[in-house]
C-alpha cells in the first residue's frame, strides 16, 4: 500500500477556502475537477477524484459530500494490461473514497496512462515509474528536550536526471506524511553523495504548532521515492504555494504544474519507493 498522506493536497481543496482570506479580489470561479493518482512499484494504482470550490464556499457535512466524485469510470493501462478501478472507502485517507485497482500493478520502467471519464468529460494523464535509488544511511542527531532530529543520506545516479521525495512516520501511524521541503533534484548534486537534515512535516495544514523533531525511542518509518519530472514539478509547485500561504486548489489554479490533460488539475504519478524502519536514538 503506498500510503502516503492524501491530506496535504485534498484538505487545502476543501478547507483553505473556509479559512484562508485574500485582500485582493480571486478570480471567477471556473469548475473543474481535481485528481490525485498514484502508483508505486509492486503495488496497485490508486485514484481519488473531487471537484473543486468556490473560494468563498461555506463547508458543512452535506458540500462535503458533494465533492467526492463516486461514480466515474477510472482506468490505467500500462500499455499491455488495462484494468477498470473499484470505488472502495477507506478511512486512511480524506475524503475517505477512492478508486483502486486489484490486478495491474507498477513496475520499474512501467508507463502508465491514466483516464477518468465522468459526466461526459475526460481527463487523462501519463506517468511512469522511474529507478529506485537506496538510502545509504538513516540517523539521528540529539536535540533539547529527549528530541532527535532525522538525517539520510543518498548517492545519486549521474547517468540520469533524477527527482526525489521524501516521507516519514510513526510506525503506529496509518500513512506516510511528507517531510518540509520534501521535493529534492538533482540539478546541484547530479552524481554526488547528498545528506540530509531531514524535519518532520506536519500531518495536515491545519496544524497550527508543530514539532519538526522526534522522541527518543520513536520507531520511524522512513520512506524514500523516486519520482519522475512531472510528479516533482508538480508537488514542487505545490509546496511553494503553501509555503507563499496562497490557496492554489480553490478558486484560481493557475500556479501549479499538473500534467491532468481535460477540465483538470492535480497528478498521477508513479513512484520507486524504498521503506526504512529505524529506532530515534
């Protein structure tokens, strides 16, 4: 299972609209769906689909509701298999329905091309599973207060152009939650030895203190993906827009880089994922 935490993108959708005001005047608000796919090595594809609001939309249980697109007809096909997703609920994720497949599964090398059809529109969208590269070394540096502070270190491949994202959690914990500035490149580092001072991100966006450190004696679950170039523009533009405090999913999306062809935005992405168990010490 990928789990990796589907809040940071579907809660700015319908929450930062409710709690996030502008000076300035937003832009007319323009229907259009929102998709966030993934699909890991050895795993299935997975596929959630909403719509998006009005940036002054009041949120109560019954819009909520409305957002979550429950009767499209999501498929991915790898060029030689194609296979139709299941509606299932999970209460992993929020909002807690998806699409999920049970029989293709991702594989390094793999392309695999999205399309969600729903209301007579089309959305589609490609992307592929690129290389794992391996963390060399997982550790941890003593702060204040029985804190620690996470470090990896990689060693990149110079024959390729290779983009990362980085994750962590609690081992009780149900998903995976990026780190801050989790998005790296190659383009300053291409072949080299890179480390990292790694810091907690926090669980949602609504969370208004947060501790970037972990306990002595946690047990981390450290997961470590490859990411092809469109996955890491796009999660990279996300992550300037939450960092500029701005609301990209609400109203006006013109900022981020989705690679969601139709009346769209958001990502499918495939990711080489490695996962690392390790005790803060």
């Amino acid at each position: 299972m990928m789990n990796f935490c589907k809040n940071v993108f579907i809660i700015l959708l319908v929450i930062m609209a409710y709690s996030c005001k502008k000076e300035d005047k937003p832009a007319p608000y323009k229907p259009r769906f929102v998709v966030e796919g993934w699909i890991e090595k050895d795993d299935y594809p997975y596929v959630i689909v909403t719509h998006n609001l009005p940036f002054f939309t009041a949120i109560d249980s019954a819009q909520l509701a409305e957002v979550v697109i429950r009767y499209a007809k999501v498929t991915v096909s790898d060029g030689t298999e194609t296979e139709v997703l299941t509606g299932v609920t999970d209460k992993r994720y929020f909002p807690y329905f998806l699409y999920r497949g049970t029989s293709l599964k991702g594989a390094t090398g793999g392309n695999y091309k999205l399309t969600v059809e729903y209301a007579g529109n089309t959305l589609e969208a490609e992307t592929s599973i690129p290389k794992v590269t391996p963390l060399e070394s997982v550790w941890f540096v003593s702060k204040p207060e029985n804190k620690v502070q996470l470090n990896v270190r990689f060693k990149d491949e110079a024959a390729d152009k290779n983009y990362y994202r980085l994750y962590t959690k609690l081992e009780k914990a149900k998903v995976f939650t990026p780190t801050l500035l989790s998005n790296q490149n190659d383009q300053y580092f291409n072949g080299k030895e890179l480390q990292l001072q790694v810091n907690r991100g926090p669980e949602n966006n609504l969370t208004s203190k947060h501790d970037p450190y972990f306990m002595k004696g946690d047990t981390v679950m450290v997961k470590f993906s490859g990411i092809p170039q469109s996955g890491f523009e796009f999660w990279n533009s996300l992550q300037d827009e939450v960092l500029n405090g701005s609301n990209p999913l609400v109203g006006s999306t013109k900022a981020l880089k989705t690679n969601i062809k139709g009346p769209g935005v958001g990502i499918w992405c495939g990711y080489a994922s490695t996962i690392y168990r390790v005790i803060a010490q």
